[in-house]
C-alpha cells in the first residue's frame, strides 16, 4: 500500500511473513497445523492428569501444570491466524487486535520466566532446607510471591505495549512477519522509538534477571546434591534438577536466539521470522517430553489412564 501523510495513520497491518517463498509458502501450513494440534493434545494431556490427581497438587506440580497450559494457550494466540494466511492469503489483522496479541505473547515470555523461576526457588528449598521447606513454601509465601512476580511481569509489559500506541504508522502497513512482534511493529513506526527499543530492553531484563537467579540456584542445588551421601534419594535429586535444566535450556536457548536474530543483518527475513515462532512454539513441544516423560509420578499416572482407557475399550 501507497505511503500516507506523516498525520495519518493506518488501522489495519498485513502480515506477511514467509511471503518471499511464494508458492512454496502454503505448504507451511502442514508443519504449522501438525504443531498446533500436537501443542494442543499433548498439554492438554499433562494438565489434565496434573488437576485429576491430588497427589500432584504440590507446588513443583502446579508450576509443571502452569508451564502446560502456556504451551496450551500460547500457539492459540498466533497460529490459527498463520494458517489462515498460509492457504488463503488472509493476512489482514486491525491495529487493536494486533495490540492485543503483541501483549499476550510478550506476558507470556515474561509469565514462562517467572515459572521457570519459581521451579528453581522450590528446588532450592526442597534441597538446600529440605525440613523447613512447608515453612518456607506454603500458600501465603506462594502468593506473595506469585503476585510480585505477577505485579512486576504486568506493569512492565503494559507499559511497553502502551509506547505503542500513540504511535504513528504513515509509511506503511506492511508487517514482514507471521505475528505481532513489537521489534517488527515499531520498526514500520513514523516516530521516534527509541523510548519503545528502552521499553523493550527493560522487558528483555525479566527473563535475563530470572535466568541470573536460575542459574545462581542451581549451582548451588548441585554443589550441595554432590557433597551429599550417595543413595536413592540424590539420585532422584538429580534426576529431578536436570529434567527442569532440560525445560530452561529450551526455554532460554530459544529467547536468546529469537533476540539475536533480529540483531545479526545477515540473517534472511524469513529465517528470523522462523525463529521468532520457533522461540514461541518450542518449549510447548518439548515440555510435555520433559516433564511428562521425564518426571515419574506424572509419567506413572499417563500411563495408568492410558491402560484404563484401552481397557474400558474392549
């Protein structure tokens, strides 16, 4: 679309991402579809067998159980709009909509960290003060601090979303992207946007912060697991510890990949938008894996519905 006075602006964005594939871009519809049903079934499995059992409704669970229901929720928010546009070409989203989706996605990242953060906490009282730890994790400390972390990750990405808004898009509504992603968006942008790329650090500083504080536990969790005695229970220790490294490695390896690939020129178009839904998508795909696999009371319990089902079958 033509350029408009620098006093109007457009209210409506084309997504385009993965345009420059031409005929070959409908056929991403397939992987795309085949991520959205599995993120769906898969998550949906492991929250369910988390709130059916009542042995799994201690605090590790629950974040497990929270963790699932964002690679439940998360590919709802883009994907279905993705394939729309992969096999229709209907790539038009409103400027409120795409306001809307920018916030979900970005609290999202910012609600995974504190998630993953909050497994980190509980391991580390759970190792490190193993008789205090109903003292120290109980349900007035679990919501406190679930509604800082709550407070923090709120205020910072509506305000980030909210710099935004009074923004003017006079040049073009051409988006090269699958989602709205708030570099993409403020780089089509008429005005000045150092403030957003400020506001967009400040939130980037949620997951490094909470990575920072993962990192430091875990050290710390290890230090004290391997001056332990040998036996069942540091065994199952590490067991547990490195199926949550396994979780934040996927979910910290993506972001930072997602956030060099917008700073390296070098990198075609659509490989940056690729690891942008990748960045998203992943930790949906593969926590199901590694939390349901993985951690015994949860694989146990599966597998336990699984025989019942295929028993009431015949």
């Amino acid at each position: 679309m033509g350029d408009r006075p620098s006093n109007v602006s457009f209210t409506e964005f084309q997504l385009i991402g993965f345009t420059d594939l031409k005929d070959y871009r409908p056929l991403l519809f397939i992987p795309f579809c085949i991520i959205l049903v599995y993120s769906i079934f898969a998550n949906a499995i492991l929250m369910f067998v988390i709130a059916k059992n009542r042995r799994l409704h201690a605090p590790m669970y629950i974040l497990i159980g929270l963790i699932a229901a964002l690679g439940f929720f998360v590919p709802i928010y883009f994907v279905p709009r993705m394939l729309f546009s992969f096999l229709w070409n209907l790539n038009t989203i409103t400027r409120h909509e795409c306001l809307i989706q920018m916030f979900c996605l970005h609290f999202s990242g910012c609600f995974q960290s504190s998630i993953l953060l909050g497994m980190a906490v509980d391991r580390y009282f759970a190792i490190i003060f193993p008789l205090r730890y109903n003292d120290f994790v109980n349900l007035t400390n679990s919501l406190i601090f679930s509604a800082i972390l709550g407070i923090r990750n709120t205020v910072i990405i509506v305000a980030m979303v909210s710099l935004v808004v009074p923004l003017t898009f006079c040049k073009t509504n051409m988006i090269y992207h699958s989602f709205c992603e708030h570099t993409s968006v403020v780089n089509i942008a008429c005005n000045d946007i150092s403030k957003n790329y400020l506001a967009l650090s400040v939130a980037f500083g949620i997951p490094s912060f909470d990575c920072f504080v993962i990192f430091c536990s875990y050290i710390i969790i290890f230090v004290v697991i391997f001056r332990s005695p040998s036996g069942e229970s540091r065994q199952k220790a590490i067991h547990t510890c490195t199926t949550h490294i396994m979780g934040i490695a996927v979910a910290y390896i993506s972001v930072v990949t997602a956030f060099v690939g917008y700073r390296v020129s070098t990198i075609p178009r659509d490989v940056r938008v690729l690891i942008s839904a990748m960045y998203l998508l992943l930790p949906g795909i593969f926590n199901p894996v590694i939390y349901g696999l993985r951690t015994t009371e949860i694989r146990t319990q599966i597998v336990k519905y699984l025989k019942c089902n295929n028993i009431s079958t015949f």
